[in-house]
C-alpha cells in the first residue's frame, strides 16, 4: 500500500487520506490506513475500519503509461 491510499468510509463518504492523518484521533499524517490503530474509527460516523473501502492508490515512481 502507497502514500497514496485513500479510503471511503461506506457509512458516511468520510476520507482518510493518510497524507492528512485524522486530526479527531490524534494520527498523525504519513500513517498508513493499514497501520491505524485496530480501534480507529472514522472520525465522522465512527463506523469501524471495515467499513471503508480503497479508493485511490497511486503508486509513486510507476509511470502507468509503461505498465
């Protein structure tokens, strides 16, 4: 998993962007979606880490054009 990663929450359309972190939870930015605590919840709707899903992951240094 990227930097990049992002996750949707299916509840509430709240994103984690790990660039950002969560602020609410005291994460601070550059930490993986993965390594989030295993009690994290979304900031928002407080839905478990299971109810978001991988929107985005764009991998640094891969040109798609070469894939």
């Amino acid at each position: 998993m990227s930097l990049k990663a992002k996750f949707e929450c299916r509840i509430c359309w709240t994103i984690y962007d790990p660039a950002v972190g969560d602020d609410v939870a005291q994460i601070p930015a550059g930490t993986l979606f993965d390594d989030l605590p295993a009690d994290w919840c979304c900031p928002v709707c407080e839905a478990p880490k299971v109810q978001f899903l991988l929107i985005e992951n764009h991998h640094v240094g891969i040109d798609p054009t070469n894939a």
